[in-house]
C-alpha cells in the first residue's frame, strides 16, 4: 500500500508499505522505521477499525520498503489510510491501484483534517494517483487531475472504498455519492446511475429502508421501476422491494389512495416479468391485480390489459387472433370515447399496436391485420407521440421477413433506421455497429432488427466487417445480459457461420444459450432454436445435446407455456432429430421477433 508524507520545505515522498495480518495478540508490529507521531496514528487506526469490525486475535505487521537510512515515516495523516489497509486486509483484498488517502482519525472514527495536502495531490500524481480520500475541509487543496473523496468518518470512507475495488472510477463516485443516502433522490435517478454504484454499500441500506417503508417511498418506487421495467440490471433492486402480502397490509392500513399506487406497482412489476420471461411471476401479480380492478381508474385498466395480454399470449407461445371478450369490450370503449374527443390517443394507439404485433406472431398469413392495425394505431398515435409510431415500423420489418419480401423489409428497415431509401446491406451493417455502442433499449432492439434482417436476407458481409461489429459487441455486452442480447448473439452468429468464422459463430451461440437459460420460461424455451442453429452448423456438442433435452422437458412439462404450441417437439424422440425438425420449422415455433 502506499503511504503518503511530507517533510516542510524538503518536499515529500510516497513510501510503499508491506501490511498484513496474523494471528497474535490485537496488536500492531511495526518496523523501526516510523516516528512516535506515526506510531500513534497507527494505534488510533487500529482503535477505530476495530471499533467498526472485530478483529479478534489479529496483529497487524507493518513494514516500509525503504532505506535504513531513510527518515522516519511521521504524521497522524497515516492514520485514514492504514485503518483502510485493515479492511482491506481483514477481506485478503489488494489496495486499488491510483487511490491514496491522507487524513487523521479519532478513536471514534471521524476523520480529521491534515496539513501539506497540494504537495502530497504532487506526489500522488507523480506515482500514477488518480484520486484520494480527505475531510472535507482538505478538498479544496486537491489539485487536478487527482479527484478528492471526501469523507467525514471511516464508515462512509470504507463505504467509497468498497466501489472503488468493483468500479475504480472516482468521478462517477463522487458525482453519485450524494443520491445513494437519499432515498427519494435515489430512486428518482436510479435509471441514470452506473450500474457498480447500486453496490455500494449506501446504496444498499437505502434500498432496505425503501423496502421497509412502503408507505412513504411506494409512489417514488413505482415511477422508478417504470423507469426501468425494461433495463433487468437495474429493475433487479427494485422488484422484490415489496411483496404482495407487505402491500396488501399497506392497503388494509391506508385510505383508498394506496390502492391506486400498488395496482400501478402491480403493472409494473408484471411488465418487467414480462421483459425477462417470467412467467410465473406474472400469474402471482395477476391474481392480486385483479383483486384491486373494482378501485382503480380507466386508465388503469387499459394499460394493465396490454401488459398482461403480453404476458398471457407472447410471453406464453399462446398465438391466437382470438381477442378475449373483457378485451373487446375496453377497445370499444375506447374506441367511442376518442370518437367523441376525436384527439391523440396514447392509450388506444397502444392497445392497437399490442393487436399488430399479435397478428405478426400468429403468423405471415395474418400479415394484413398486422398492416390495419399498425394504420389504426398511427392514427391514434398521430404526430404527439411520433417515438411510439416508429415502432410500429419494426413491426413491419419483422412481418415482411417472415413473408419472406426482403425488399419491403429492407425499405422499412431504412424508414425505422431513419436512412435513406436506397441504403442496404453495407448501410445497415455500419449502423450495427454504432447502434452496438449505446445504452439505451430501443438501441437493442433496433440492433437485434438489423442483425436479424441481414443474416434471413442470408447477406454475407466481408469479413473484417463481421469481425468489426462482433469486436465491438464483444467490448459492449453488459455484464447482466438480457433480452434481446440472446437474439442479437443468435443472429451474429448466422452471420459469423456463413463468413466462414467458425469458431467466433460457436461463441456467439454458447452466450446466446447462456443468456436464455439465465431467463425465465419463455427466454428458456428461445434456447431450443440456439441449440438448432448449433446442430445445424455441426457445432454441437454432447453436453450441449444434454441442456437441450433439459431444455425441452421443461419446456412440455412447464405449466406457464402453452403446451399446444411446443406439441411438434414430442414427434422426435432423439434430441438431434428433434432440433432438425425444430431449425427446419423455427418460424413456426419462434415466429415475427423471437429469432
């Protein structure tokens, strides 16, 4: 670890330190080498580390890497950084490169401020710094580009410290740090907060306080998980904050207000259990919903429909151009009611979407419902909601590919894309790998949509273009994987596959496969068609046969599938015939926009 001193008008130095724990006494040990001043910060750091976490039976072993002849190590700015060196320790964690501290404690841990802090901030840069914990007060002697940490105690210093060991980012830290302790402020910007900082330890007991307290965070909670229905990383944290038996005693205990803001709570719960394929999830959230239908408004009730007719039909493999009766009934309502008011409708442009995309997964032979719809919807949508009309063009692109009518998909595809009419192939490759360096969602599915019409349009892109994009998806890919990333691997690989790029395409296959299992039941079911594309290409192997075949009896036992639509899996009784049958006929079982 290093160890930063000063010396007056003779300038300063870091000394590099050896520190490590052993059995003994609690005690320190120390070399020769520091003076009384530093033996006492050293013992004050010791006191306050062990104030906060236990250290029975350890002796720290400190010893400086330097010259007999070296003057002593001084100061009581020795105290902060060592008592850091002993959670580091207390862990078998090495110190994070770049970060130095300087600051005196007091027994009870609060930090103190300390002298000769812009020679240090020198010193630091010079030996690769890049940030450093001080009190407050010090933060102004902090010059750039070394970035202070401020910190008033050792609990909120150890805290930072622990992001900087999975983030070593100063910066996002210090910019961030103020919303983590802060609930309403949190919750609030946890859909812009890097994703290393929902780890750090204030931000976890803020979470738990959230979660303790419905009545006073609910309403905040619920816009957040909005927010972040479709981004798992984030929506993770948020939702298990509530069960269902926690928000039912809040509106046992609460006036009629609170049922409003829990059914608004359910529909966002379910719309994320619909993003990972969580079935099951959503029959639980389901029940209770419809346990508040008779106190919640109309709006309610509408966007509760399209969220749970994905669940119930897309999320299902359930396919039907059959629309439910209490369905029907709200779209007329609808319908009558924006005849009257006859302006831009959000609420009906949506419902009419959700019955496009459900004629493009009931197959190509429905695709002119699909187009009616998508009409009636950009009707309703007109020009106050032109982000939610564009999506009806990926719909389109997506009919006309299982249509197999390359030169409409291609036309919408630059109309979706916002290119020029004439682009192609080159064109789109190019925005495929732009696209495959942003954050947010629509980027996903606008990449998964260019990656799918390339490899069904069976374009092969010369190769250092392929190997392009898949560098930088490879530079890209978060480390929680979600939906469509499982789509965009499978297609990637088509692409790799007829570029000759064997071993790249396998990659690509195996992550997809990871991707789907690590998902709920319908991500699960998506596996059998990267497992097909696997036997396709002779790339298979014996384990892989294996997780197939788990992959399909879970799939014909699972009682939040539609079993009818997975009944052509029984014909073949051996797994490689079955994933022959199953590659030959994958627009059947995964049609419109789940391959």
């Amino acid at each position: 670890m290093p160890l930063l001193t000063t010396r007056g008008g003779s300038g300063g130095r870091v000394v590099h330190v050896l520190a490590g724990l052993v059995p003994g006494e609690d005690s320190l040990q120390v070399a020769a080498n520091f003076s009384p001043t530093s033996l006492e910060a050293l013992q004050i750091a010791y006191t306050a580390y062990s104030s906060l976490h236990l250290l029975p039976g350890m002796t720290l072993v400190l010893v400086p890497l330097m010259r007999e002849d070296s003057p002593p190590i001084s100061g009581c700015s020795l105290a902060l950084p060592i008592a850091l060196a002993l959670y580091l320790l207390d862990r078998r964690l090495s110190w994070p490169d770049g970060v130095f501290a300087t600051g005196g404690l007091q027994p009870d841990g609060k930090v103190v401020a300390v002298d000769g802090v812009p020679e240090k901030c020198r010193i630091a840069r010079f030996d690769g710094g890049h940030s450093m914990f001080v009190v407050p007060s010090n933060c102004p002697e902090v010059t750039d580009p070394v970035v202070p940490i401020p910190c008033t105690s050792l609990d909120q210093a150890l805290n930072d410290l622990e992001y900087l060991l999975i983030d070593n980012n100063p910066e996002v830290l210090v910019e961030f740090r103020p919303f983590l302790a802060r609930e309403r402020l949190l919750l609030s910007r946890l859909h812009e907060l890097p994703l290393p900082l929902l780890h750090h330890p204030d931000c976890r007991s803020s979470l738990r306080n959230i979660g303790a307290h419905p009545g006073d965070f609910l309403h905040y909670a619920v816009k957040a998980l909005q927010h972040c229905s479709f981004d798992p990383a984030r929506a993770d944290w948020l939702a298990d904050l509530y069960s269902i038996e926690t928000l039912q005693e809040l509106i046992d205990h609460e006036e009629i207000d609170a049922v409003q803001t829990v059914y608004e709570w359910c529909i966002n719960r379910i719309a994320f259990a619909n993003h990972i394929g969580d079935t099951c999830s959503v029959g639980r959230w389901k029940e209770f919903q419809q346990t508040l239908e008779t106190r919640v408004t109309a709006d309610q009730h509408l966007t509760a429909w399209n969220h749970l007719f994905v669940a119930e039909r897309f999320n299902r493999y359930h396919f039907s151009m059959a629309i439910p009766d209490d369905i029907q009934r709200l779209l007329s309502e609808e319908e009558a009611r924006n005849r009257i008011a006859h302006r831009p409708n959000k609420r009906l442009g949506a419902m009419y979407g959700t019955l496009s995309q459900n004629c493009g997964f009931c197959g190509p032979q429905w695709f002119a419902g699909l187009e009616e719809y998508a009409v009636k919807a950009e009707t309703s949508f007109d020009r106050e909601y032109d982000s939610e009309k564009r999506r009806l063009s990926l719909y389109r692109v997506y009919g006309h590919l299982d249509l197999e009518d390359y030169s409409q998909a291609g036309q919408w595809l630059n109309h979706y894309l916002g290119l020029q009419p004439g682009d192609g192939p080159e064109r789109w490759l190019e925005q495929a790998v732009h696209l495959a360096g942003g954050k947010q969602e629509v980027r996903l599915f606008s990449l998964a949509l260019i990656v799918r019409a390339l490899a069904d349009m069976k374009i092969t892109p010369d190769t250092k273009d392929i190997l392009a994009l898949t560098a930088e998806l490879g530079q890209r890919i978060p480390r929680h994987l979600q939906h469509p990333w499982q789509l965009i691997l499978l297609n990637l690989a088509r692409l790799l596959g007829e570029a000759g790029l064997v071993a790249e395409c396998r990659t690509a296959l195996q992550r997809a496969a990871a991707i789907c299992l690590a998902g709920g039941e319908t991500m699960q079911a998506m596996a059998l068609q990267v497992y097909a594309e696997l036997q396709y290409r002779s790339l298979i192997d014996e384990p892989d046969l294996l997780a197939a075949e788990e992959v399909r009896q879970r799939v014909l036992t699972s009682g939040y599938l539609h079993s009818q639509h997975f009944s052509g899996l029984r014909e073949n009784t051996e797994t490689v015939r079955m994933l022959e049958h199953l590659h030959r006929n994958r627009s059947t079982f995964f049609p419109f926009s789940y391959r």
